[in-house]
C-alpha cells in the first residue's frame, strides 16, 4: 500500500500540477482564484448571565472565552428574543444555543429544553458534547427512532434536555402531547439547529410542525423562547420567521477564527470544433465529470487526500470509475484506492466506505452531497467540487471539509456547461461576495396545509383562536375545503379530526414511497430512488449505474415501485425526454409595467415522460431516440410567468418567427440562474415558453415549482425578478458560445430537444421586461 503524504499541503504547487494537463493548449481553465484568508477570531468576554458554575465547566474542557458571535445569540435568547444564528460551517454556532439553554436548565431545576435536528447522527453528535460537560440534573437524552419503547418513558419523565427530529415529534411527541403536559409546561426554549435544511416542501411540512408544538406548549402554558443555527444564507432572519411563525433576530457577524484556502474557480477547456463548415459552429466545453476526474486522478498521485463532490449520484459513479481507470493506468493497483459514495446506498455499504477513508485504505472519494451531514471526516488536503452544488452554504459546507488542522487547503470549483456555474465562474463576487439565496419554504402550501391541518385537529379541534397560527385565511380557507370533503368535522367549539386513527402524513413528500432498484438475476436490493425522479432515471432501457458497476433498466413497475435491472456496460448514457403542457388556474399578485406583466398564480401541469435519448459516452453524440409508455403526471403548483406584447418585441428588433426561439432560450436560462436567488435545483422547477399562450394571450414564459402546492421557489423569483433576470441575462451575454449551448441557454431536460433557441433574441426579451419593470 502507498503511504499517504504526511507533510503540508500547498496549494499553489498542488494548482500547478493541476493545471499542467491542461497547460500545453494554451487556455487557462482557472478564471479566479480566491485567496481566502485566515481570519483572526474575535473573543469576547462571557455575558454577566451565563451562570458562574456552567463558565467553569466550559473553561475546564478548553473554552476559555465565546466568540463574538456566540455571544450575541446567546444573549439575544437569554433575553426572551427568539433569534438565529448564520455563520460559517465549524464556527462553533452550537455554543451559541448552548449558553441560554444550559444557564437557565443549571439556575431553574424543573425546566426544560427541547434540541431538533433534521440528522440523528447530529443530535448524537450534540448529545456526546453536552453530556461530556458533566452537568448535574439536566440528564440529556435523544428521543429518535432507535429509542426504545421503555426507554422513551424515562426519556419523557426524567431528561430535561431532549434532543430529537421533526419526524419524531410529528409521529410521537405531538400526537401524545398529553403525556407530555409537563415537559411542555417547563419548556423553555426550543433550539432548532441547521434550521437551513428545512427548505421546500418539506421545509414547509416543518414549519407546520413547529406550529403544533407551539400549540401543544401553550396548552399546557409553555411559551419557549426560539433559539436557531442555520448555514449562511440571503435574508436568515426572515426564513426563519417563517419557519416558527414568530419574528426572528439574526446574528450573522462570524467571530471565529479560519484557516486560509485557496479556492480556484475552474472552467473546463472548448473542445476542439465539431462541425468542419463554419456555418453552423457548436462550441462544447470538456465535460465538467471528466475534467473532475482527471484532477482527482493527478490529486491522488500528488499524494493528497482527495474527496470530489458530484451533485448527481450517476456523476459520482462515472467520476470514481474513470478514476479508477486511470489511476491503474499509472500505478497498477492504486485504483482500488478511490470509491464512489452516495445517499441511496444501502447502510453496511456507506459505513464499510466511511470506516476505509477515516484508515486511509482510500485516498479518495468521488460523493454526492451525502457527506455534507453527520460524517466528521478529517484528514483531507483537498477538495473538488464538480458543478456548483446549488447553494453558497453547500458550497462552503464541502469546501470547509478540506484542511488539517490549521493547515492550508485547496477547493476548486469545476464549472460544469449550465447557466449558472458560467454566470458565476466569470463572476465571483457573487460567490465570495454577500449571500443573496434564500432558504426558501412556503408554509400556506395547500398540499402541505391541509393534511398538517388534519394532523393538529387530530391533536386537539382546532378552534377560531388557533386560525392566526396556521395562516389566517389560508388556513379557514383549507378548513371549510376539509370539512367539505368530510375529513375533518365543524362544531361550533371548533373543528373536529373524528376518524379512527392519525391521520398518514409524509414531512418528507408529497405522497409515494421511494422506487426499490433490484438485480433481476438475484434479487438483490441495490438502492431506492425517489418517486418524483422515478419515470425520468429508472424508466425501462435506462443506463443506472451503482458502485462504478453499469446496470440497465428491464422493467419499471410502477405499482409495485420496483426498478429490475441487470449488469450490463453500455457504451451510452441514456436521458429522458418529457412533454408538458400548462394552464393557468388563479393569479395571486401581478405587476402591470405597460407591455409586461409580472405575475405570480397557480397552474396546472400535465407532465409525460414520452421518450428518451441515447449519448455515446465519450462524446455525447446522440445515437437514437426511443419512445416509453409512462403515464402523465398531473401537477398543480405555483408558478411566476412574465408576458410581453409582440408589438414591444419587434421594437426590440426581434422578429415574430424568432419570438418562439427567443422565449425558448429565456426561459431556460432564466430556470438555470434561479438557484442564484433561492435555494432550490434546477431539477425542483419546471418551464414553458411560447409566442402565444391560450391563457395569458401573449408572448409568455412560465417558470414552476415541482412540487405539488409549490415550495416557495416560484414565489422567490416573483420577488426578486429583477435581480434574477439582470443575472439571467448577465450570463447568456457572458457565453462565448454563438448561437447558445448548455452553458448559457440549451437544458438538458428540454422537451424539445433545445429547438428552437434564439440566443440574441433572449437577451433583447430580457432587455424589454428588465427596462419595463425598473
Ligand atoms: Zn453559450
Ligand atoms: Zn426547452
């Protein structure tokens, strides 16, 4: 076995080797790099109100004094301010909660506190720190699923710092409120930490949550103050009001110290031209995976430890075994050293994977964002991130798993071709500048409203006096449509859950379970996928790869949600095609701006996946096109669509045979800077684009939410549709490419196969709705 490299990294000499594959054809791949520097922490003296006794326990284990940031949080809290704290991964935001709550469990013996976290491994983390502090009578304890039946009733008689997750007090606590009366009388503060998981529907879901536990306290006369920890984000303050309903004071100013990276932005070289003509020229770039494993591959044999994010699960498979090849290549054996890693992988396999990199058996990891929660990996010199991971707190999350203690790191960022790594590869201050995403939820959901509706009644009726905390109107809108419908029943004390049973509610969707992915000639489970991505990835003839091993797709049942595949190496890569069809239902808020209309409303998408295409894996050429027979997918959500008149583009120099090709291309690049302003994937929203639409009768582009009832993502761009189509149209500007290509207005999951695309038209839509609307 290679020994692992036990002196500094530096990054300047691992950039340069780096960079030196790619040094002979003349063009730079780095557009930026950002020398992010060491910071100087800023310790402030304890607060007067910390308890003595509690300050001498925390010096005792090596905290002599908190951070600046710390201790404003904490002192917010300890005031009766619900407030939240935003900053940097590993900043110590945990002692920030930890000070009100520990002070006032230590100085008010019958008090408690409850501790939610979206992870276990996370709760057991908070668990291990606290209970090390040794304190006397607060007796800290999880309350999750792996708790035994015997053990949950000492749980709830004796601990007075319980450390749970929204499931558990959707499925357990909340509904056996009764034989919670007394924890919840004492509560007094409820932390809920990395508060900027709860986004979309299931962020939604949550906020519900928190709503009925501060139902429940008040019922029992509990009224705990909120104290929150979220990563960086745009607007903390205000996504957290909205997660517990009550107004939030953010602290956001990072008093931590920091060690320096270097962070390189990485814009994969234009491949040679395709066509031989001229005429009709398609510059590509390098595919962003084969640009990442290559710099895996030169990253392992500079003997660093390496770990590569890659947002897709396919991506991570492909980066390993190309890896893998290459690295046998150079030195027989040393590609046994790299694996893939991602969430759908079954428990053994992941821990077997976490237990080889921790020993050094592997030296490097190509992953999915699985990692980003609850595994404390150490020892990594390097990190490479394969297409931007969506958020700038994702980012900085997997950029903060480079670094030795104290020791100097190296993060690049592989732009891959998508409007948005483009827009911000050439733009890096809105990468290392202010955070302008944010975390986005939408409690008034009406899929997620009522059934969290139906679970509160189930709790206790629901009365007029309770209407303000699930949503005023939204909410005595939702009851009259449930008692209509016969799920709930009115009396006039309130209204009423009067069915056998709870009712079944899924924080984590919106209905269905995930697809289970079986070895036909086994039987072996190999993963599940969820169902919303089901009829696109698993459909039949689908290439679906596990473990660097290539199956394909024999069947999907839909009914059974069973995938068979088998082994089998295909030389291409397959990718699914769906057709769509929208109509307008209601309009919640317009904006009249002459020729424009700005509107935000409810639609109504049909959605099929009709057929998919099949690319040769080296070069991407399409081989064929094949039909599927997948049912349609009815879908009413929230959308944002903006209308020009025809008269106001052909102004603007566009011809009406260019308005479809034009829109076309706004659209698409309008849905790929989204995730710039809200977090959410491309792959959670949906368009439509069209010279004349029935509805709107006119030059239209809608863009949706994927989620049934809408997230919030659609309602983030209505809000913010000047930045967001300044940015829009700031990066198809900012391609070099002529006539459009996947990194500024092409998608990859168009319907039409990108046709038309009218790239110069786009920019002049985006001018005339950017004009009109300042
Ligand atoms: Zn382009
Ligand atoms: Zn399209």
């Amino acid at each position: 076995m290679q020994a692992v490299t036990s002196t500094a990294l530096d990054p300047a000499e691992l950039l340069h080797r780096l960079r030196a594959r790619t040094a002979q054809s003349g063009e730079s791949p780095i557009t930026h790099i950002e020398q992010v520097p060491a910071r100087e922490g800023r310790p402030v003296d304890w607060p007067s109100w910390v308890s003595p006794a509690l300050i001498d326990t925390l010096a005792a284990h090596g905290v002599e004094r908190p951070w600046s940031h710390q201790a404003a949080a904490a002192t917010l809290a300890n005031s009766g301010t619900h407030a939240v704290l935003a900053t940097g991964t590993a900043s110590g935001k945990s002692l920030g909660y930890q000070l009100p709550v520990l002070t006032r469990l230590l100085t008010d013996e019958r008090a408690t506190a409850l501790y939610i976290s979206p992870a276990k491994a996370l709760a057991a983390d908070q668990l291990r720190a606290v209970t090390r502090l040794g304190l006397d009578g607060i007796r800290p304890a999880t309350y999750d699923g792996d708790t035994a039946r015997e053990e949950r009733d000492w749980v709830r008689q004796n601990s007075r710092l319980i450390l749970t997750n929204p499931d558990m007090l959707h499925h357990s606590l909340l509904p056996g409120h009764q034989r919670w009366a007394q924890f919840l009388r004492r509560l007094s503060y409820v932390v809920i930490d990395e508060c900027h998981a709860y986004r979309g529907v299931f962020g939604s879901h949550v906020a519900h949550v928190v709503r009925r536990l501060r139902r429940a306290a008040a019922r029992y006369g509990g009224s705990p103050t909120f104290v929150l920890a979220s990563a960086t984000s745009g607007d903390p303050g205000l996504t957290a009001s909205r997660l517990v309903g009550l107004p939030v004071s953010p602290v956001t100013e990072d008093g931590s110290p920091r060690g320096a990276v270097t962070f390189a932005l990485w814009e994969p070289p234009l491949l040679p031209d395709i066509s031989d003509d001229g005429s009709d020229m398609i510059q590509v770039r390098r595919s962003a995976l084969s640009e990442t494993a290559d710099l895996l591959t030169d990253s392992v044999l500079a003997g660093t430890r390496t770990l590569a994010f890659i947002r897709s699960r396919r991506g991570a498979e492909v980066v390993a075994s190309i890896a893998r090849r290459s690295l046998n290549d150079a030195v027989p054996g040393l590609g046994s050293r790299v694996a893939a890693y991602r969430a759908g992988y079954l428990r053994d396999d992941r821990r077997a994977i976490e237990r080889s990199l921790l020993s050094g058996e592997l030296l490097a990891l190509a992953s999915t964002n699985a990692l980003e929660l609850g595994v404390d990996l150490v020892g990594l010199d390097a990190v490479l991130i394969c297409g931007y991971p969506g958020t700038r707190a994702s980012l900085w999350q997997q950029a903060g798993r480079a670094g030795r203690a104290g020791g100097e790191a190296l993060a690049v960022l592989i732009a891959r071709d998508d409007p948005l790594d483009t827009y911000l590869v050439h733009h890096p201050s809105a990468l290392f500048g202010r955070p302008v995403e944010a975390t986005v939820l939408d409690p008034s959901n009406p899929y997620v409203l009522g059934p969290q509706l139906c679970c509160a009644a189930s709790e206790a009726p629901i009365t007029l006096a309770d209407l303000p905390l699930f949503g005023g109107d939204a909410a005595q809108a939702a009851l009259d449509g449930l008692t209509a419908s016969g799920a709930l029943r009115k009396r006039p004390s309130g209204w009423y859950w009067t069915h056998r049973g709870r009712p079944e509610v899924d924080l984590r969707g919106t209905g269905g379970g995930p697809v289970q992915v079986v070895e036909a000639p086994t039987g072996r489970l190999l993963g599940t996928v969820d169902p919303e991505s089901s009829h696109s990835m698993l459909h039949t003839g689908a290439v679906y790869l596990h473990q660097g091993v290539t199956y394909v797709v024999d069947d999907l049942d839909l009914e059974d949600a069973i995938a068979l595949v088998h082994p089998e190496e295909p030389e291409w890569t397959t990718q699914a095609r769906d057709v769509i069809d929208l109509s307008v239902v209601s309009v919640r808020s317009y904006v009249d701006a002459g020729p424009v209309g700005l509107f935000l409303g409810e639609v109504d998408v049909t959605s099929q996946v009709v057929s998919y295409q099949r690319r040769r894996i080296a070069t991407g050429e399409v081989i064929d096109t094949r039909p599927l027979d997948l049912p349609i997918r009815e879908l009413r959500t929230v959308a944002v669509w903006f209308t020009v008149s025809p008269r106001a583009l052909e102004a603007a120099g566009i011809s009406p045979a260019d308005f479809p090709g034009a829109l076309h291309a706004a659209e698409h690049a309008g849905i790929g800077l989204l995730p710039l302003i809200a977090t959410c994937d491309r792959w959670d929203i949906g368009g439509l684009s069209t010279a004349n639409h029935i509805d709107t009768e006119a030059p239209t582009v809608f863009v949706y939410d994927g989620h049934p009832g809408g997230a919030g993502f659609a309602e983030r761009a209505y809000e913010s549709a000047s930045e967001w189509l300044r940015a829009t149209r700031s990066a198809i500007v900012s391609c070099v490419c002529e006539s459009g290509c996947p990194s500024c207005v092409q998608s990859p999951k168009c319907g039409n196969g990108n046709n038309p695309l009218h790239k110069p038209g786009a920019v002049q839509v985006l001018d005339v709705v950017l004009q009109a609307l300042a």
